[in-house]
C-alpha cells in the first residue's frame, strides 16, 4: 500500500518546501523505496504556463507536455525520474475537473460545494500516483502558506486524507520558521507555535516540523518547540541555511529525517541511504579546479527564478567539469553594436536565454552577432537559437531584415515562422509545441559529439520554428541543421562549423538535466568556455 507524506508551509513563504520535499524524497530514494513527489498549488489558473515569469518564475514542462511549477525541476534533478502532469495541479484544475462534471450531470440534483466535491476532487488527485502502483510513498507539497484563504480545500482535503488513511499511512510534515532576532541574539518560536496552532484549528496535528533557521538550533529549543507544538522531539528537525541546496539532502539525513518518516509510516529503513554518486557531485562542485564566467542573456534577469532549469544546469555541467560556472545576468535591452563588446568582451561563453515577444529581442540578435564574430562559446536555447538563426540570415547570408514572424509579421525574410498547426489556434494554454519530441542527430557534428548517439528526445515549449524554405540556403552558407525531427522534418539544433562553439537548440536542455545525468550540451558548452577562458590567458 503507498504510503503518503504531506508537506505544508507555516510562517512565511519561500523557506524552500520544495527542496525540502526533493531532499527527503531523495533520502527515501537512496534507501531503495520508490518516491514521487506532487505539488498543489492555490492559484486559480490551470497551469502556470500563462503567468509571467515575473510572477512565478520558470514554468518547467514534463515530458508529457504539462507547463508546471518550477518545484517539479528541483523534483526531476534530484530524483532524476520524470515527473508529469498529476504531479502538479492547481485550485484552477480542481474547479475546472468538478464544474465539468456538474455539466456532464454527474452530480445531479445535488448542490455543489467546496465541501465535500472540491475536497473530494482534491483528494482524488491526491491519490492519482499513488494509485498507479509505481510508487512505495507520494509526497505532495502544498504550495502557499496555512491561514491563507486560497489554500483552505488543500488543508481540508489533508485533515479528510489522513483520517481516511491512518496516521500510519499518512502524516503532515511542516516546515516553519526559527527566526533570530538579532537585537535580543535569540531565535524565536513564536511565530512556530502559532502557525501550529492554526494547523490544529484546521484539525491537523503536524507529525514532523521542519525548521527553517539561520543559526543551529539547540535542544532547549526543541524541546521548547516540541511541548508547544505537540511532537515528539526527535521530530523537530532543523533545516539551517545551506550554500548550496544540493547540500539539504545530507543536511536532513544527519537530522535523520528520513528515520523518523519511516518509523512514523511504520516502514523499515531498509539499507542504509546509498548517496555516493551524490556526495561525488557535491565534491566535484565543491572543489572546482578551474573557472569560467558565462553571461546569460535574457530579459528576466531581475528575477533569477525566471532562468531556474539553466542556472541548475550549469551547476550539473559545471560539477562534471570541474569547474565554478559565474553565470553574469545581462539584460538583452541593455545590448547594441556599440556596447556589446563593453557587455560581453570579459565573458567565456554566452548563453541566449529563451523568451516570448518583441522585448531585448535585438540585443539578443546584437550579442550573437558579436560572439559569432569574435568565436566566443555561444548556446541559444529556444528564442536564442531563433535569434542565432536571425542574426545569421541578416548579417552573413544577407537576407536584410530577415526576422520572425513573432516580431514582424510582414517581413521579408521569414526565416523563423509560425508553425502550420499553430495557425488557428487561438486559446493561449497548453497550445504550444510543448513536451518530449524525438530528434535525429547529423553525425560528425557537435550536438553528435555531445550526445554521442543519433537519436535523441527534448523537451519543447513554443509556437515558432526554423523556416525550411530556407534551409538549403544556411547550409550553404556553414550553418549546418544538425538536429532534425525525423518526423515533421523540423529544424531542432543548428550550429555552425568555423566557430569553437556555437550551438542552437529550439528545444528545452535545461529541463532535463538532472545531478545524475548532467546535460551534454551544457557540459560541452562549460568545456568550450573552459578552453576559451585557457586561450585567453595565455
Ligand atoms: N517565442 C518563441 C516561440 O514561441 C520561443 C519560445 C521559447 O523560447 N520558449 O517559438
């Protein structure tokens, strides 16, 4: 029978339930139980896929082709098992699952409520993963904070949940805040017992606490904590701030979390967790022998959230090379002819971000024109793979004003279009070219050299495509298609031959790069910049 763990969040938001849910899942995972993690968030959209990235970060897309929280790439890269769409619904998914049911008529005669069809359809989905069989326990992260109004069905269905189950088959784990007021030097548990206390209004006894903190927390506190909050002692557990937060999975086992789960969940440790690989990671990041700056091109860059899979990608790469990755955020409006060499004269690598609409478009186009020229590492991922193909259109193969349809619908050289199928559709969710597709790789090449096989699969997120009306004309002129979808013919990685690296894929690579299989475009990007940083210092 699959076993769940609920994770809420008291106090205050961003104190990291995600990575406390993956660092745990981790945990449980090395000791040879089969572990999946799902998030329920409180907003009212159905997915995130049409928020802006200003207000909630990237939106990570599963294989299947679900535009998710950004929590279900810190899930992918430390389980390194593929997440999809059950692992992420949303109050908007909830609401729109049960008023379709109320037209079909499936509740006929009845009056619907939040109590009991919006917590039943709640713990429906909570179930869904678990039910599947592939799984020994499901983690399900509640997004928001408890006392809002928003997150009111979640905790209800919870407190229903695991009533229904059995304090053996299910238990609430809380991540709360220790904060330390410096004024009096002590850390405070205040604010803690009240968050409880509302937990306990809505009829739910925490099993575990988690504490966020930024100093250690000592056992007069725990017990403190643990006679006003009801738990036992060993089951507060100290979360400190951590320089990486690849670091909180060991964090958590020296605090035994994973002990005290399984012993609440009356399952046996099995072995002890296998984490080599891991600590090989962590040692490799932590003693670089060596390293680069990368400038990130993007017009998000005031919220780093915004980039999350590409950052955490390059610390994947940056492990396996040995080497510190600096990641430089630059803002592409910020980027002409005349102050790129200023921007990106000190750089080792580039990387042109993905991106929607007209905005820093052409510092993008700018600042691959002057790595192109002055063969410095360039990665374009999505829209800069885009850009590298209309900078190449303009300014090598002469094609003067070549652009994409996105931009100017009216220009002469359409050399990135609207794919046909994207045409009528008019509805902005869940319409994009989004998910796993199959890719075929030119062997000889640098993407063949990366991957190291023919055939390959990435994920997708967009409307837009290379125009193969033109592609003869780019292969002439040393823009070689180097990835192409065997199946439509698609163009999904370009590169050119003269240039150390330069390398453009219309798809996702940050989405699937994981601690145990970094990506081998980004490993190969973080060696070129390597090579680079050598020969510019000699
Ligand atoms: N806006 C571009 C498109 O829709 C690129 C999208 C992206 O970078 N994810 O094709």
């Amino acid at each position: 029978m699959t076993k769940y763990i609920f994770v809420t969040g008291g106090v205050t938001s961003s104190l990291g339930k995600g990575i406390i849910s993956a660092s745990l899942a981790k945990l449980l995972q090395a000791r040879g139980y089969n572990v999946t993690i799902q998030k329920f968030d409180p907003y009212i959209n159905i997915d995130p896929g049409t928020l802006n990235p200003y207000e909630h970060g990237e939106c990570y897309v599963t294989e299947d082709g679900a535009e998710t929280d950004l929590d279900l790439g810190h899930y992918e890269r430390f389980l390194n098992r593929p997440t999809s769409q059950a692992n992420n619904i949303t109050t908007g998914r909830i609401y729109q699952n049960v008023i379709n049911k109320e037209r079909k008529g499936e509740y006929l005669g009845n009056t619907v409520q939040v109590v009991p069809h919006i917590t039943d359809e709640i713990k429906r989905n909570m179930r869904i993963l678990g039910e599947s069989g592939e799984f020994d326990i499901v983690i399900t992260e509640l997004g928001g904070t408890v006392g809002d109004i928003e997150s009111l069905p979640f905790i209800e269905a919870v407190r229903q949940f695991k009533w229904e189950a059995g304090s053996n088959n299910a238990i609430v784990i809380h991540l709360t805040l220790i904060p330390f007021l410096a004024a009096a030097g002590e850390l405070k548990t205040k604010p803690t017992q009240h968050s409880v206390k509302a937990l306990l209004e809505y009829g739910i006894q925490p099993d575990i606490l988690v504490c966020r903190t930024e100093h250690h927390i000592g056992a007069d506190i725990r017990k403190k904590i643990a006679l006003f909050c009801n738990v036992n002692v060993n089951a507060v557990i100290e979360s400190i701030d951590a320089s990486t937060i690849y670091d909180v999975p060991l964090l958590m086992l020296k605090e035994q979390l994973d002990k005290i789960v399984l012993s609440k969940l009356k399952l046996p440790s099995k072995s002890e967790p296998n984490l080599e690989l891991w600590k090989d990671f962590l040692g490799r990041l932590k003693n670089p022998t060596s390293e680069v700056r990368i400038g990130l091109i993007g017009k998000y860059v005031e919220l780093p959230d915004a980039y999350k899979s590409i950052i955490e990608a390059f610390i994947h790469a940056g492990s396996k090379n040995e080497c510190k990755v600096k990641v430089e955020y630059i803002h592409s409006e910020g980027i002409d002819p005349e102050t790129a060499k200023n921007a990106l004269g000190h750089l080792h690598g580039v990387l042109v971000a993905p991106g929607f609409g007209s905005r820093g478009i052409e510092g993008k186009i700018d600042a691959i024109q002057y790595v192109r020229e002055n063969n410095v590492p360039f990665f374009g991922i999505c829209l800069g793979m885009q850009c590298a193909v209309i900078e190449y259109g303009r300014n090598v193969i002469g094609l003067k004003n070549a652009n994409t349809t996105e931009i100017d619908e009216n220009t002469a050289f359409p050399v990135i279009n609207m794919m046909e199928d994207q045409k009528n559709i008019t509805n902005k969710g869940g319409t994009m070219r989004l998910g796993s597709y199959p890719c075929d790789i030119k062997k000889g090449t640098k993407a063949f050299a990366a991957y190291g096989k023919a055939h390959i699969t990435e994920r997708h997120r967009h409307r837009y495509e290379f125009n193969n009306q033109y592609l003869k004309q780019y292969e002439e002129a040393g823009m070689v298609a180097s990835g192409i979808n065997p199946d439509s013919g698609l163009v999904e990685i370009v590169e050119l031959k003269n240039h150390p690296f330069f390398v453009g894929g219309q798809f996702h690579p940050e989405l699937k790069s994981t601690v145990a299989n970094p990506h081998p475009l980004f490993i190969k990007f973080v060696a070129a910049a390597m090579e680079y940083a050598k020969k510019k210092t000699n």
